[in-house]
C-alpha cells in the first residue's frame, strides 16, 4: 500500500467484481470501481479497498488452516504484497491438464488464508499464479513480470508446504519454505 492510502472495507463483498482496488468519493471513481458510499464518509483523496472476507483476520475470526500457504512479501516497500491476486491449479489428466482449485487475494499481511483446504490436497504438481501486472498497475507502477508461475510438487499429502513468494517490479524470487 502506498505512503498515505488509507485502508477500508467496502460491504460484504469488496467492489462489484469482487476484487480489492481503489475507491473513490461517491460519483468521482472510474466506470466500473466502487465509488465510497459508507466506509469512509465520503473522504476527498483516493484509498484502497479491500473485499470484507480477507480481512477476517481483523475482524477476530482467525486465520483458516491450510496445507498449502504462500506468503508474498513487497521487496520494492519493504511491505507484505495485500491486494494480490493468485490462482492454484493441479496437474490433471496425466499431466495433460491444469484444474483451477481456488482463486482469491492475499490479505494485509501478504497471506492468502486457507488456499487449499484440509482433506484436499493430493499428491501431485501443483501451480500458484501470482497476477504481478495488476497488483503494480494499481500501484501506479510499470513492471517486467505480468505474471509469475510457481510450479512444485506436492510427493506427501500429510506435510504443510509453504510457498514464499519475494516480489519487486523487476524480479521475483521463491523458496520452499517451512
């Protein structure tokens, strides 16, 4: 988040695709973003918006467990990456096809909670998809990477694996943490 972008929550839903983005005074915002009707009365300068199910974890609910974590940390700010948009898929069909498992953000803490429930994870090759383009573009930040790919493997169902993700606008790297 940039110096200064205040952070709110707007409805259940986030904006009216459900992504986390910036909100403007009511009237002011772009075709298509949320235009602030009650998270902030109405506030002249522009602020981020992120969906109310990602902020569960301010809201005292907890965080969800998951096998599977990725934690995806903003190099260029010194700041965790909130906002970013991800995709898990599998390797299905004998290596022949990707299947979505889930599509979400990462929350204020760069964490995206419960990406792959318990009871699902297979032994497999799986891929999280880091939507890099649009978390600089609304930042105002041009960048080299559209998107980053980070494919591994999954050879134990019972293990918790954790995916680092260390992003700037011109590099990216990745770890198999712990």
């Amino acid at each position: 988040m940039s110096q200064g972008t205040k952070r709110w929550i707007l409805g259940e839903q986030g904006d009216p695709a459900g992504h986390p983005g910036q909100c403007w005074p009511a009237g002011k915002g772009p075709e298509g973003r949320p235009a602030c009707q009650s998270c902030c009365g109405h506030k002249a300068e522009p602020h981020t918006v992120i969906p109310a199910p990602l902020m569960a974890q301010d809201r005292g609910m907890g965080p969800v467990s998951s096998p599977l974590t990725t934690h995806v940390l903003d190099t260029a700010s010194g700041l965790p990456a909130q906002g970013l948009g991800l995709r898990l898929s599998r390797l299905e069909d004998h290596g022949q096809q990707w299947t979505e498992l889930r599509t979400s953000y990462t929350d204020h803490d760069g964490r995206c909670p419960g990406l792959l429930p318990a009871g699902q994870m297979k032994v497999g090759t799986y891929k999280l998809s880091f939507d890099t383009e649009g978390y600089w573009k609304q930042r105002g930040q041009e960048s080299f990477y559209p998107y980053v790919e980070v494919v591994f493997t999954i050879s134990n169902e019972t293990r918790k694996f954790h995916v680092p993700l260390l992003l700037s606008p011109w590099s990216y790297t990745t770890y198999r943490g712990s």
